[in-house]
C-alpha cells in the first residue's frame, strides 16, 4: 500500500455566516483526501491547546489519519475566516497558523527515521518547513510542495525547488503561454513535475519533456474549498499506486509518464469535482465554539 505523510498546517475553516468550523489546512486536506483515496496516510505538525485543535485531532483519529510524530503547544490553533460567494470560498483573514509560528516544525533523527519510511511526503507555503526541504530531499520519499499564489515570490522559488519533486501551483489569472513559461521556470529552477491549476481552465503539466492538459469536470459547486488540495492529492496518489505496480525506476521513463500522468490527471479533475459538492474541505462541520467566537470577527471590515 501506498504511504503518505502530510507535513505542516492545520487548521479550522471558520465559516462566518454559517458559525461554522471545519477542520483543514492543506497539510490536513492531503492526508485525509489520501485516505479516502487508498493510501495510508499520516499527518505531521503543529497543534495548539484550544478546542480547535482538539477538533482537528479527533477528526484524523476518525478519519484513520496517523498523528504520532506532532507536537502541541499550549495557546491558538491555526484557524482561517471564510464565507462562500454562489459557492466559492473566499478567505477573509487568519491567526496566521497559531502556535505553528512561534514553533515551526523541526526534525529530529527519530523524525527522519520516521519519514524516511513513507512514499512521499507533501507539504506547503503555509507550512512553516521551506528550511527543512534540504533534509528533506536526501530521504527516500517523493517531495511535494503546494506554492498555492505564492509561486511569484522569487526567494520562495529559489530556496523550494532545487529539492522537491513536484510543484502545484494555483495561477488562474495566466493565460496558456504565461502558464507554459512559468511551468518551464519552475523546473529549470530544479522542480521534478511542476502541475499549473487554472480553475474552470483546468490544469496544465509539465515534466521537463512535454506538457500535459487536463480539463476540468464541470459540477455546480457546493463550496470549492480544498478544489486544489483535492486536485493535487488524487494525481500524486494515482502516479504513487502506478510506480507500485511498476517499480519506483519507472518513474524515468518518458514512456511511463506519457501513459501514467494522463490517467492520474482525469482521476485528479473528477475527485476534485467531487469534492465541490462537500462542505468544507471534506465536512466534519462543528458549531464555532465559545472561546472563538470573540475572534472570528477580528479585523473584518
């Protein structure tokens, strides 16, 4: 069986004008959909001391998600403000990860031993772990990484790439040849497969030898919440369970990806789809609790 690891953010979506909170986070949003896609699937981070991360917690446990290398701290879970506009979120501010800021996540060598032991590991902008990636990439695993908007920020690019093996990046606003550039941008900077998610334009691929198009599949969306953690989960999940059957050196064969990439794309469109029409990233909906409720406002013109 194929073994994921979701490494960094958690948090809550706090829906304003329902009151709310579900639990997510990219991170989170990658081991759950890896679950539900059937791999075994970890999560490693940060948590806080408050009701919020307590419903994170229990949610994983629930969704037979592994949380046996994350640490607590005493103070605020991570949580983001969202409203949805004819079905899609929109963010309206964050507590900036929490308590994930003031500990960001370290590795020790049990950490490593730990992780060495997985296919891939994912991670993301929002993760706090950019300075982990070098240690990252001298293990066994698969390194993926979510640049999510913030593929525009030349340090970001410079100090990410050189050590992971696939980039997702969220770029509606390009068109086709601006896409292309900044695909070819990405690898020439050191990324392995650098996947471009455009919204209703689908999705654009390239491995370092041809580009690859996906179309979306079009569904009158519930709550577009976790449409690109989705995405990027089912395609990563479906080329894993593909190198299962064919042995991890496949992977350089320009002959596997031609045929593997494609199918991992349209099971990525159709998953993604799916999940539109779920509240939250993948439901599991609470009401704010008490101590929140103070805070969800804050900031909010």
């Amino acid at each position: 069986m194929v073994k994921v690891l979701g490494l960094g953010d958690n948090v809550c979506d706090v829906y304003l004008h329902t009151g709310t909170m579900y639990p997510g986070g990219q991170a989170v949003n990658f081991a759950v959909y890896a679950g539900q896609l059937g791999a075994q699937a970890d999560f490693m981070g940060v948590f806080g001391g408050d009701a919020v991360a307590r419903h994170v917690q229990s949610t994983l446990d629930e969704k037979g998600v592994g949380r046996s290398h994350c640490r607590s701290y005493p103070g605020e879970n991570g949580f983001a403000r969202v409203t949805l506009v004819e079905g899609d979120r929109v963010f309206m501010g964050s507590n900036r990860g929490g308590v994930l800021q003031e500990h960001p996540i370290y590795l020790d060598q049990a950490d490593l031993d730990y992780i060495a032991g997985f296919d891939l590991v994912h991670t993301t902008n929002n993760g706090f772990v950019d300075s982990l990636l070098p240690q990252l990439s001298q293990l066994p695993p698969f390194v993926s990484y979510d640049f999510s908007y913030r593929w525009n920020e030349e340090d970001r690019v410079e100090r990410v790439c050189p050590y992971i093996d696939f980039a997702f990046l969220s770029c509606s606003g390009l068109d086709d040849v601006q896409t292309q550039d900044l695909c070819r941008r990405l690898h020439e900077k050191g990324c392995g497969v650098v996947t471009a998610t455009r919204g209703s334009k689908g999705a654009t691929v390239f491995d370092g030898s041809r580009f690859y198009e996906q179309s979306p599949h079009l569904v009158e969306p519930v709550d577009t919440m976790g449409a690109g953690d989705s995405f990027a989960t089912a395609m990563l999940t479906s080329l894993l369970q593909a190198l299962e059957r064919e042995g991890r050196n496949a992977w350089s064969w320009e002959s596997f990806r031609s045929n593997a990439l494609p199918q991992a794309l349209d099971k990525a469109a159709a998953f993604s789809a799916r999940n539109c029409l779920v509240h939250g990233a993948f439901g599991c909906g609470v009401p704010v609790p008490e101590e929140l409720r103070p805070r969800m406002y804050e900031g909010i013109q």
